[in-house]
C-alpha cells in the first residue's frame, strides 16, 4: 500500500469516528427523551383515570366494567392505545388500577365504600 493510500485510509477512519460518536451520543439521548415522554404520558394518564373513575362512580354509584366507558382526554400526548399499559379490575365497588413503567410500577386501589 502506498503512502497516500495508507494516508487516505486513516483520513476515512478518522471521519468515520468523528461522525459516529455524536451520532451514538443523539441516539441516546433520543432515547431516554423518548422514554421520559411515555413515563410522563402514563403518569398524566393514571392521574386522569383515577379522577375520571371517581367521577364514574359519583355520577353511576359503581365503577366502570373497563377503562374504556371512560371519557378520557390524554393531557400529555397520549392516546387509547395507551390504555393497553394498565390493568384495571373492579366489583363494580372497588376497583385496582396498576401501571407499568420503564422503571416503575404504580399501583392504585381504590378506598372502600361504606354505605350511606
């Protein structure tokens, strides 16, 4: 191989490093934006069906069959599909609301009603 060639090869390989480690550091950072979103999507979400749940059963005297009888909004860019991330079980008086995140694992039951 001839000195310029040689001389070439380093240049490309030097080239190929500098572009590819801001490009590994993006794809991180991306990632944990990414993640952060979902995490804040699911806790805006839980915080909305809690409320939501409560007002059901205000309004019906029991608590939904499935999340889905509920009117939700999703204030933080969420959609339905992210109802799929809880697991919502109830007696129609109580009801268990579990999500899981990333990292976490939140939990909520509801209190138990006492007739009037």
């Amino acid at each position: 191989m001839t000195h310029s060639r040689r001389r070439s090869l380093w240049i490309i390989l030097a080239l190929v490093a500098v572009l590819a480690v801001p490009t590994v550091v993006a794809i991180r950072v991306f990632n944990q934006a990414s993640r952060a979103a979902k995490q804040s999507a699911q806790l805006a979400a839980f915080k909305e069906i809690v409320q939501e749940l409560n007002d059901h059963y205000r309004d019906h005297g029991r608590y939904p069959v499935a999340l889905e009888e509920l009117h939700l909004t999703y204030p933080d860019g969420g959609d339905s599909a992210l109802l799929k991330e809880f697991r919502y079980v109830t007696d129609g008086e109580t009801y268990s609301l579990e999500v899981t995140g990333a990292s976490t694992q939140t939990v909520y039951r509801s209190p138990k009603r006492i007739a009037d």
